[in-house]
C-alpha cells in the first residue's frame, strides 16, 4: 500500500478514523510513560530492602533509616511507614507494623498503576468505533447507490462495492489499535503483578525484623518518683550516773 493510497483512506476515514490513529498514539504514550516510570523499579526495591535488612539485622535501627530515606526507590515509602509506627509503638512490641506496612504498600500499588486504565478503555472501545465507521460508511455507500439510480445509473453492485471496502478500513484499524492497547495491557498487568508480590515479601521480611527489634529493646526505665524524706531518727540520751 502506497503513501498516496493510506492517505486516501484517511480522508475517507473522516473522523472516525482521526479518532482511532488518536486512540492509538494515547496507547503508545501512556506505555512509554509506563515503561520509563516502572524501569529497574524490582532491582531498587529489592537493593534497599537488602541495605535496610542488613542493618536491622546489626540492630541499628537509626542506619536503616537512613537508607530509606536516601534512597528513590518506591520500597522507600513502605519501610518509612514501618519505620514511623515502630517508633510510635515500640513500648509495645511493635504492634500495627504489619498494617502500617500492608497500607503503604497497597498506595504504591495504585501509583504504579496509574494511566493503565486509559490503556484498557482504548482496547476495549476501538473496536466498536471502528464498526461504526464501517457503517456509517456503508450507509453512505447506499445512499450513493440510490442516488445513482435516481440519475439514471444501472445500480449494479460495482457502484457500492468500492465504498464498503473503503468503509471496511475502520473496522480493520479500530481492531489493529485494540490489539495493541491490549498488548501493552497485559504485560503491565504481569509485570505489575510481579512487582506487587516481590513488595509484599521485602515488606513482610521489614516487618519481622523490626519487631524483633522492638521485642529485644530493653523496657523503658520508669521515672523515680522522690522519696518522701524519712523522719529523724530519735536517739535517747543517756542520763548521766551520779558519781
């Protein structure tokens, strides 16, 4: 198919077509944006999640701290979240970490899959734009047809068959822009779906290594109260013996 023959068939498209190649270049935008915000996100993950363990395994709390802090690695968010409860609640044991932990991770979740909705709306509704093109084009295509016989024409099938081809091409591109939508779709959902499993267990890990942190810790000593002064001791004086 030559330049001159898709240019044709856009201008043939009309809006409809204009509608699917938009469609189309939203799916590739949103899957590059996807793509550079999800690069090397399970090998930073699991890099600090490594650094942090190490240091809670040292017992230095303060260090592993740290490395999260420092680090832009989307892990970060969870240990800081566990780091904050445990400081709230290690008197206690570390109570509520493990909650504290599953909450941020499921808000990292919902960040990384941020626009994938837009990905699945594309797929699942090209289609249907593109055979409403078609029949739109079709319908023109009969209404070509009786206006030709109206002039006089023959009304033989050659007057139409070239219009619902034509009309044909919608279809085929609002198929061609669902498949890649979906294409894209479905492999960030699996990679997703792997990201989100190796977050779980770095966070689990986290968490039992900071409670056994809080369980070792020594009880806080509790604040002395002053002693009450004690009364003087009373000494007897011994009377004096007469000489």
């Amino acid at each position: 198919m030559s330049l001159n023959d898709i240019l044709h068939y856009l201008r043939l498209g009309g809006v409809t077509l204009a509608l699917l190649l938009l469609a189309s270049v939203g799916a590739l935008v949103v899957a590059v944006e996807r793509l550079i915000a999800l690069w090397g996100v399970s090998e930073r993950s699991r890099l600090l999640g490594e650094a942090v363990n190490k240091h809670l395994l040292r017992g230095d709390v303060t260090a592993a701290r740290t490395a999260a802090e420092r680090s832009d690695a989307v892990a970060a968010d969870i240990f800081l979240a566990g780091f904050d409860r445990w400081e709230r609640t290690r008197n206690s044991g570390g109570a509520g970490v493990e909650a504290a932990v599953e909450r941020e991770r499921a808000q990292v979740g919902l960040r990384l899959r941020r626009n994938l909705w837009i990905l699945a709306t594309i797929g699942s509704i090209t289609p249907f734009v593109g055979l409403f093109g078609t029949v739109a084009g079709i319908m023109r295509s009969f209404k070509d047809l009786g206006l030709d016989v109206e002039s006089g024409g023959t009304g033989g099938t050659g007057a139409v068959m070239t219009g619902i081809s034509e009309a044909l091409v919608a279809t085929a591109v609002g198929i061609l822009v669902a498949v890649q939508a979906m294409v894209f779709y479905n492999y960030f959902q699996a990679r997703l779906s792997r990201v989100q499993v190796e977050l779980r267990l770095l966070g689990d890990e986290f968490a039992e290594l900071l409670k056994e942190r809080a369980s070792s810790a020594p009880p806080p000593s509790e604040p002395v109260s002053p002693r009450e002064p004690q009364p003087a001791a009373t000494t007897a004086r011994a009377d004096t013996q007469p000489a």
